[in-house]
C-alpha cells in the first residue's frame, strides 16, 4: 500500500512538473484545454441533472398511478 502511495504522488510530481513546462511553452494550448475540458464538465453537469430530473418525475408517476 505504501507503494501504491508513492507511486500516486509520484505521479501528481510528474504531472505537475509536466503542465508547468507546457504552460511556460505554449501557454495558449493550455488554456485552451482548459477552456474544452470546462465546457465539457459542464455538459456533463447538465447532462446528469436533466436525467435526474426525469428520474425523478418517472418515480413520482410511478408512485401516484400506483
């Protein structure tokens, strides 16, 4: 276990030092996966709450007619 540990922080390093050298040569890359994985989480978001939301009026029609 406390080798899986280090592994994970090592990995957390290694990805850290990583983006900071992308950010220093193409800032602009960056950003711009920022910007699409933003806007991906957020149809995710929404996504999951229209589901939710249909979910639930299913249930509650389930239940009255019941």
């Amino acid at each position: 276990m406390i080798k899986s540990l280090g592994v994970l922080v090592g990995g957390i390093f290694v990805g850290a030092v990583g983006a900071e050298i992308i950010r220093k040569k193409c800032p602009e890359t960056l950003d711009k996966l920022c910007a699409k994985t933003c806007k991906i989480t957020s149809g995710i978001k929404e996504a999951f709450k229209n589901g939710y939301e249909n979910a639930m009026r299913s249930k509650e029609a389930a239940e009255s007619s019941a």
